[in-house]
C-alpha cells in the first residue's frame, strides 16, 4: 500500500482506531518511518486529537512540539490543522488547552498567546488550565510584569479562577516580595469559597524564607491548619523549604531543631532533607556531621545518592582535602553508585582548583576516551579556569579540540570565552588578527546557532562598559529586548553601576525608575549601588528621598548599607 499512501488516509486509519489510541500511535509511527512517505501537519493533527482524546497528553505534547522544532511550523499554522481535522476526528476543545502547553514548553511564549488569542476571536475558548499553564510560563520566566497584564486580562474575559490561579498570584506576590500582599490573596481565595492546598502556603513559606522573614514561616507552619480550617497540615516539601533556607544561612543547628520538629509531626525525612542538611554541614565546614548523616540515612534505609556524594567531594575539594575526596569516589564506585557529569565537573573544577590542571586535563581526556559523557560541561569548567588565569590560548586550543572530539560547544562555552576577552579588555582586539571583535564574533556565532541568553548579553554589556564604550553597551542593552532576550536585574544593575561610577548619578536614578514601571523590582545590590554612590556625591535630602521611593516601591535595603550611612542621616 505504500505507493498509494496519502496523508488524508493516514488521517482517516488514525482516526478510525481512536478507541485504541496505542495502535493508532503505533501506525503513525510506523508508516512516518517509510522512505517514500512522511507525516504531515493532517495527520500528526489527527494523532493529537486521537491522543489528547485518550489523556495520553505526553505523546500529544511531544508530536506537536517536533511540528514547531523541528518542521519550524508556527503555532497558529498547528492551531488552523488541528481546527481542520477538529470535525473528522470528534475531538474536544481539550487540543487546544494542550497546543498552549506545547508552545510553553518549548519556550514559543508569543505563539502560546497568539493561540489563545486567535481561539477567542473565532469564538473558541481555552479552558482555565490553558490560561494557568501560561501565566505559570511568564512566572517561571520572571515576567512578572506580563504575568499581571495577562492575569487581569483573564478576569476581564469572565474566568473563573481556581486554586492553581491563587497559587500563581501568590507566587508571583512572593517574587516581587510582596508578603502581605500574598496573604491577603491567600484570604481573598477563601472568601471566593476555593479551599486552598498545601501548594498554597508552601508558596508563601517560600516567599517568606527569602525575604529573611523566618519568624513568619515557621508562624505559617504553626497556623496552617487554624488558617485553612484544619484542611492542610504541613508536608515533607513545607519543612525541607524551612531547612534549605536556613543551610543556605548557615543556621545548620537551626535547621536540625526544624527537622526535628518535622519528625513529631510524623512525617518522615526524605532523601531531600538529608540531602540539604549535609550540604549544610558541610558548607559550614562540620564534614564529620555531614558523614554521620549519611550513616544515619543508611540506617533508615535510605541510600546516600550521586547528589549526596557530589556535595561532600565537592566541599572536600574546597578544604583543599583532595586525597579525602578521592577516597570518598571510590567509595560511590564500590556502592555501584554512577558518577554523572556533575561529578566529573566537581573533580575537574577540584583538581583545578587545587593546583592539578595538568591531572585534570588527563583524567578528563580519560573519560572523554572511554565515553562517559557526551556534552560540554566539564569542558566549560576546564576553559573557564584557563581564562581566569589569562590563558586564553589555551582556552581556545580547548574550544577547538572541542570541535575535533566531536562535542558541541553550548551557551556556557562561548560566554565564558566572551567573560575572558572582556575581562582584558580585548573586545576590539584579535586573536589571530587585529581587526576581529572577538566578543562579537562570538555573539554572531551564538545567533546563527540560535544560543544567546541574558547572561551572555550581560557579560558582553559589562565589558563594555569597563571598555568605555558607553553606545556599544546601551545599543546592547536595547538589542535584548528588539531579540526576545529578558532583560533582567543584573542588566539594569551593570547599567546603573556604570552609569554612578561616570558620575550620571540622575540617570542612574532615571534608570531604576524604568526598571520598577517595568515590573522589575530593584534588589539589594541596586539599592547599595545608588545609596552608596548618591551618599559620596548628593545631598543627604537627595539620599533620605531615595531611599524613601525606593522602600515604597518594595525594595528591600541592604542592611549594612542602610545601617552605614542612610540611619546616619535619618
């Protein structure tokens, strides 16, 4: 039958096996696998109703995630090919929930609301789940401005919101350290008669540990079942956010009082909490507590994973203890535990770090030769370590054998090429010969592989900017947001930072101003670049007054900065 084969019988089969969705999927498969026919948009639209139909929404996501990667079909040409087979294949508007979904998951954020746009025109509604997964997208990307526009575009259309709906607001108040304002969603869900979950206040407890406010978390821990009418009691994810937050402080024995608190509540530790608490102890220099944990956690039949191990190799290192780190990989070896490529980076970086580079490239091009792993990471540390200590002939020997191995440089490669040549001042110059932007060279390479991100652009902005090349460095800036790039803290930060230290104390001002009706937030380091700068060169009104908006618009003040010179004024 394979002459005669077109995609509308393909369509057809698909849709006559819709009750069994594994042996429709089996056929599309199969016959895509034909060297004289392939797929096309009909019936990899028809598979999707049929697998959308049956919930088995992987597949469905995966084939059309492949339509828009890799046959660079765009969202609205899926939307119209699954809206021309909706009929054929008795489908359900759930599709079009799931193409959302698919455009957010593969990073398509414009298309997955071009979809839900064009739906609503042609009278065609995505259900609250579509609305949920896109504001939970523009979350997760730190749009927190667009998060809100899209937000209240949804109310205005007449959704009705659901508990994810709260979760994603009081998710989004936490990110912009807003606190009571999250608890006051928290009180507008119940007064809506939606019962909050666990979700909720582990959103809240989140907020609250990285604003430093450890007294309102562990009081939100306390109260949960009071506030949600004895509804949600606290779980393994409530507690284990409580002990991360306060390893991270250094707060190890704190920490330990909590997990105790955890286990009277009965509920039991997890791999997780004992992951975190070593990592505690051993970043606050106790490794004898560290290595008791995990003879405790072997106790309770619980088996120390390659997170674990990489976490005291990793601070062992740090301490300079090489022959201890590797005594504890043979030790993960003879438990059968696989080393991974966070692993063999931490050796790379630990033996560099420590004087060993001549090892670390031989062990590294020993795993290399037996095939242990296959991408650029250990690569990077390795290139990165050359550049910190100025040898960037050797980090570009490094990126070409690269190449001749086979491995394809990615993002962190070229960025931290981008870090060395900008630290030396060497934008302009050349490696090879003296006309060449190295740095931007590198940056075109980067677009026609379609690999640039924020922190690229920042890197190059900061050269610049120690350059002194002021037009290249705003240009830049400008550049990310014409690209899709999202211009982040650290953007405006290096811009603010530059602009204070060329004396352009207003327009630094000027600058955070467009940050915040941005939706951005400034943090601490915007706030004790400005109060620091200001304080040397305005008045003391014009640093109380700065201080002040900032504070109204949600800053949260360095402590040190705030106790050193703007109490002094006060």
């Amino acid at each position: 039958m394979t002459p005669s084969l077109t995609n509308s019988l393909v369509s057809r089969v698909v849709c006559e096996f819709r009750k069994s969705p594994k042996l429709a999927l089996e056929f599309y498969n199969w016959v895509g696998e034909s060297k004289s026919f392939s797929n096309t948009l009909e019936s990899s639209c028809a598979i999707v109703h049929v697998m959308t139909d049956s919930r088995r929404f992987d597949d469905a996501l995966s084939i059309m995630g492949n339509l828009m990667r890799a046959n660079n079909m765009s969202p609205l040409e899926v939307l119209q090919g699954l809206v021309d087979s909706y009929e054929l294949c008795e489908s359900t508007p759930a599709v079009f929930d799931a193409l959302v979904r698919a455009c957010t998951q593969i990073g398509a954020t414009e298309g997955a609301y071009e979809v839900i746009k064009k739906l609503r025109v042609n009278g065609c509604w995505v259900s609250i789940h579509a609305w949920n997964n896109f504001l939970s997208h523009l979350v997760q990307l730190n749009d927190i401005g667009r998060f809100w526009e899209v937000y209240k575009e949804m109310v205005s259309c007449g959704y009705v919101e659901n508990v994810n709906t709260f979760n994603l607001v009081i998710y989004a108040l936490c990110k912009e350290c807003k606190l009571v304002e999250a608890v006051s969603a928290y009180y507008r869900l119940l007064k809506s008669g939606i019962w909050p979950n666990v979700v909720s206040f582990n959103m809240m407890i989140d907020g609250a540990c990285r604003m430093g406010d450890l007294e309102l978390s562990l009081k939100l821990v306390r109260k949960m079942g009071v506030m949600s009418r004895v509804s949600v009691f606290p779980n393994s994810v409530t507690y284990n956010c409580i002990i991360n937050w306060l390893c991270k402080i250094g707060k190890v024995t704190f920490a330990e009082e909590v997990r105790k608190d955890m286990i009277k509540a009965g509920i039991e530790c997890n791999i997780r909490t004992y992951a975190t608490l070593i990592d505690g102890y051993a970043r606050s220099g106790s490794l004898e507590e560290a290595l008791r944990l995990c003879d405790e956690m072997v106790e309770r039949g619980l088996m120390p994973n390659t997170v674990i191990y990489n976490s005291i190799i990793h601070w062992l290192y740090t301490e300079g203890d090489v022959e201890g780190a590797s005594s504890l990989l043979l030790d993960m070896i003879d438990k059968r535990m696989s080393p991974d490529q966070f692993t063999y980076s931490i050796l790379t970086k630990g033996l560099c770090r420590n004087g060993y580079v001549k090892q670390a490239l031989e062990f590294y091009n020993n795993v290399l030769e037996k095939r242990l792993i296959e991408d650029a990471f250990s690569y990077n540390i390795l290139i990165n370590h050359l550049c910190r200590k100025g040898n960037l002939t050797g980090a570009k020997q490094l990126l070409c054998s690269m190449f001749v191995l086979g491995l394809i440089p990615d993002l962190v490669t070229y960025g931290t090429l981008i870090d060395g040549y900008c630290k030396e001042g060497n934008i302009e110059s050349a490696v090879q010969e003296a006309s060449v932007d190295v740095a931007k060279c590198l940056l075109d390479a980067l677009q026609k592989m379609k690999l640039r991100d924020v922190i690229t652009y920042n890197t190059l902005i900061n050269g610049y900017c120690i350059s002194g090349k002021f037009t290249e460095a705003f240009a830049l800036f400008s550049e990310m947001r014409n690209v899709g790039i999202l211009v982040n803290k650290a953007s405006y930060n290096i811009l603010i930072n530059f602009l204070c230290k060329s004396g352009c104390y207003q327009e630094a001002r000027e600058l955070m101003k467009i940050m915040i009706l941005r939706g951005m937030a400034p943090d601490a380091i915007t706030y004790t670049t400005l109060i620091t700068n200001f304080s040397k060169n305005c008045s003391p009104e014009e640093v109380i007054d700065l201080h002040d908006y900032m504070v109204l618009k949600g800053v949260i003040p360095d402590r040190q900065t705030y106790k050193a010179i703007v109490k002094p004024l006060l």
